[in-house]
C-alpha cells in the first residue's frame, strides 16, 4: 500500500501543469502553439519570461513537494523518496488530462535532485552549465543528468534498487527527445549559442533574421 500511495502522491502531483492552465487562462492551448510542448520553455515562448521563469520554479518544488509529502506520510518505507521522484516525473510528462501529452521533465527531475540534497543539484546545474556551453545543444543536459544521477544516488546511498529505479525517467526523457538528435544529425537543430551570436547561427542554417522566431518556435525547442 506504501508503494501504491507513493505512486498515486507523485502522479497526481506531477500532472499539475502550470504552463496548460495559465495557457487555458489565457486562451492558448500550449499542445498546439509554440513549440507544442506543455513545459516552462514553451511557456516562456508564448507568455514571457516572467511565465517561463514561474512555471520552470513551480515545477521544480511541485516535485520536490511530493517527495516531502510521501516522506512525511511514509518515514519508514525504504523506497518513498525514488518512488514518488518517478512518479511526480512520469505524471509531469505523462498527464492524464492532456492525453498523456505533457512536458520533458527536466524541471521536475531538478526539484527530486533538489530534495536529495542541494548540494548536489548545485553542482549538477553549474555542470549543466560548462557541458552546455561545450556542446552547444541544450537538449544533451536533461538526457546525460538523468543518466548521472542515478550513479551519484547508488553510490550515495548504496541502494542498487533504487538507482536501477531512478533509471526510468532517464529511458523516458531520452526518448522525448529524439527528435532533438535527429536534428542535431541533420544539422538543423538550434545551438544555445544562438542566444548570443544569433547572426552566425542563422547563416549557419540558411535562415532570414524575419523567420529566426518562428524557426526557433516550430524547432529548437520542441
């Protein structure tokens, strides 16, 4: 049972998506504008900094909460904290009323390294930082963190189990962003430099400066 209501606290949780409601406020259906992807980047595309900015920290401490909340409710279940971590991860990309169509998870994924210790997800976000600046394509940060992080909890923790747990987030992500790879093969995917050497990045993929925005809409951050 301890197992059920961690599962149930995380989904439910994680399918609380900040982005889709603001975009119901406002009369935009975030699955089909912009980038099409329910998460804090497309918000920010169609409403603004300010938005991105709430809806990446909301999601964070959403999944931070249910992990605090499962803790608080199931101190001596063993697997609370990796259980309810996936769950909140899956509900956010996979939420029931959106058809199971959410968002990528990485802002969720940050708010479980959060809870597990800040330290850590200091260090993995200035590392997130240096190994984007190095490979020039933002979408390698959510596919390699969720892929380090397991290690850093098995060998932390000792618990092979709930590394092995930890893994599936990481199988997931990857695949929502396979299309990213595949345009990073083709050559067509937006590199991060773009945010500061916008003209290189525009010759280097053939594209007017009046098509950059809805090129960067339609693509770099699907």
């Amino acid at each position: 049972m301890e197992l059920l209501y961690c599962i149930l606290i995380g989904y439910f949780i994680g399918c609380i998506n900040p982005s889709f409601f603001l975009g119901k406020l406002k009369g935009v259906d975030v699955k089909k504008s912009g980038s099409g992807n329910a998460g804090a980047s497309n918000a920010l595309i169609l409403f603004g900094k300010l938005t991105g900015v709430f809806c990446a920290v909301f999601d964070i401490f959403k999944a931070w909460f249910a992990v605090w909340l499962s803790s608080k409710l199931f101190e001596t279940y063993v697997y609370t904290f990796v259980v309810t971590s996936v769950s909140a991860i899956l509900g956010h990309i996979f939420p029931f009323y959106m058809r199971f169509r959410g968002g990528k998870g990485l802002a969720c994924f940050g708010g479980m390294v959060l809870y597990y210790d800040w330290r850590v997800f200091l260090i993995m976000l200035a590392c997130a930082v240096v190994f984007v600046l190095i490979v020039n394509y933002i979408c390698f940060v959510p596919i390699t963190a969720s892929l380090v992080f397991p290690v850093i909890y098995g060998f932390g923790t000792n618990d092979t189990v709930g590394a092995l747990i930890l893994l599936i987030p990481a199988v997931v992500i990857f695949f929502k962003h396979i299309e990213n790879l595949k345009r990073i093969a083709a050559g067509t995917e937006f590199r991060i430099s773009f945010l500061w050497n916008k003209q290189k990045e525009l010759d280097r993929l053939n594209i007017k400066e009046d098509e950059a925005e809805p090129e960067m809409k339609s693509e770099a951050v699907k």
